[in-house]
C-alpha cells in the first residue's frame, strides 16, 4: 500500500530547506535532491535554490571549508579522499582548492604521522611484505598521498 505523499507549496518548501541548511552546510547536489524527494517541480526547485544562495542559506564554499574540516579532523582523511568526495558533490575545482587550503600542513603531516604509527600497532601480521601492504592499503584508503604512504612506510618497516 503506497501512502500518500505530502504536496508543498513554494513557501513550505522553502520555509523547510531553510531549516534544512540553516542545520548544517549543505552543497546544492543535496538541496536539489531533498527538493526532488518532496516531489516538487524543476522551476520551483530552481526558484528555492536561488533563493537559498541569495539569502546564504546555500554557499558551495563555505559547504566544501566545513566539509574538508570536518573529515580531516574527525574521519582523518586525506586530501586526496577529501577531494573526491567533494567531486561526487559537484563541488568546483576552485572550490575544492580552496577547501583543500582549509588544512594547516604542519597538523596534517602530524595527524598523518599519528595515524600511520597507531594502524601499525593494530596490524598483527607477521610477514614484512603483507604488514606493509596492509598499512599502505589502510593509508590509502583513507586518501593519503602515495609519496607520504611510501616513505612513511619504509620508515616504520624498513627491509632488513
């Protein structure tokens, strides 16, 4: 049984995505497909879009600073997953560049550091070629740059 869904006017549904944005940064990928969900039509999505950029609710720059932040502080991701993540957002080259620039690089090869030594401890492996298999996967995975993976790979498990 489909239940019926309900129909917005132009006013709630922009009373709503204000809401929706003012909660946390959004890029517009996001808004237009929330504003899809609540079935509206592409000249009101259109509409409610420029009204959300001309009143700040919806700023691309501020979303990709906030974004890149966040998961370089909490998730520990690197530049490079940063940046692809902010691409699947259709987030701007300029804009991701800048967000990119968001990142202190001292904190950066710091917290690189960090996680690389404390992956390390957690891998049990005791053949050298698939424990350092392991971290360089780990490391990449979370969008380290290969120069840093391989030199700090052959710093912590060097061939004997």
């Amino acid at each position: 049984m489909t239940q019926p869904y309900k129909s917005y006017s132009v006013t709630e549904a922009t009373k709503k995505l204000e809401s929706y944005c003012a909660y946390q940064d959004r890029c517009h990928k996001e808004v237009v497909a929330k504003l899809r969900e609540m079935r509206m039509i592409p000249e009101a999505i259109d509409q409610i879009v420029v009204h959300l950029i001309k009143d700040n609710f919806l700023n691309e720059e501020r979303f990709a600073k906030s974004f890149a932040r966040g998961k370089f502080s909490i998730k520990k991701w690197g530049r490079n997953r940063i940046a692809n993540e902010l691409k699947q957002r259709d987030i701007s080259k300029f804009n991701i560049k800048t967000a990119l620039e968001e990142i202190d690089h001292s904190e950066y090869q710091k917290t690189f550091n960090e996680l690389a030594e404390k992956r390390l401890t957690q891998i049990k492996e005791k053949d050298i070629q698939k424990r350092r298999k392991k971290l360089a996967d780990y490391l990449f995975y979370r969008g380290w740059e290969s120069n840093m993976v391989y030199e700090k790979i052959g710093e912590l498990i060097p061939f004997k």
